[in-house]
C-alpha cells in the first residue's frame, strides 16, 4: 500500500504565503501523477494543482498565477507554494498520488493523504 503524509498546513493572513508538502510512502517504483485538492465543508473536492512524473503542471482557475506545484521523483514528494492568500483559499487540502506503481508491479489509482487544514484570515 502507499501512505501519503501532508504537512504545512495552517494559518495565514490575507496576502500571505504557505508551503505544502505531502511525502509517499510504500513500496513504490514511480507514481505518474502527484497533486494537491481541496475541500470545503458542504462542497466537492476541487483541484488545486497536479504535476505529471515528467513535469507537465495543471492547475484549477482560481489558483492560477498564484500557486506553484512541484515535485521531487526520486523522493516521492510534491510541494504546493501557496502565495497572495485569499480568504477564500480556506479549506482542507488534500494530497493526491494517481496511478502508482509498486515495486511488485501493482498498479494502484488515486491515493489521498488525510488532509492539512489551511485557513486564510481576512
């Protein structure tokens, strides 16, 4: 099985900036996508960025220009720099890994990490 481990959530004033990590862990020989959701209460889980293993980023509207995704293959790790915070921002974030593959040859689909709460004060 693979494990994803957030951290770096937490509070931030309007205009500001936070970092998200989220490392896998497992028996894991590459993971094709590693990416970052939210989710507000009462709402669906909205994508905020997505990185391929080869560096092709992706990222939900309202967080474009302002959030960057990256990610380290060799660490199984992907970061989420977070700036000109919004109130609206405020949400749990969620890490996402897609179509993993293990050391065995299984193929496992869209793990998700147990969230970071990230609150933006206006």
């Amino acid at each position: 099985q693979v494990q994803l481990v957030e951290s770096g959530g937490g509070l931030a004033q309007a205009g500001g900036s936070l970092r998200l990590s989220c490392g896998a862990s497992g028996s894991i020989s590459s993971i094709r996508t590693m990416g970052w959701y939210r989710q507000v209460s009462g709402q669906q889980r909205e994508l905020v960025a997505a990185i391929t293993r080869d560096g092709r980023s992706n990222y939900g509207d309202s967080v474009k220009g302002r959030f960057t995704v990256s990610r380290d293959n060799a660490k199984n790790m992907v970061l989420l720099e977070m700036s000109s915070l919004k109130p609206e921002d405020t949400a749990i974030y969620y890490c996402n890994a897609d179509l993993v593959r293990t050391v065995a040859g299984t193929l496992i689909y869209n793990n998700w990490g147990q969230g970071t709460q990230v609150t933006v004060s206006s």
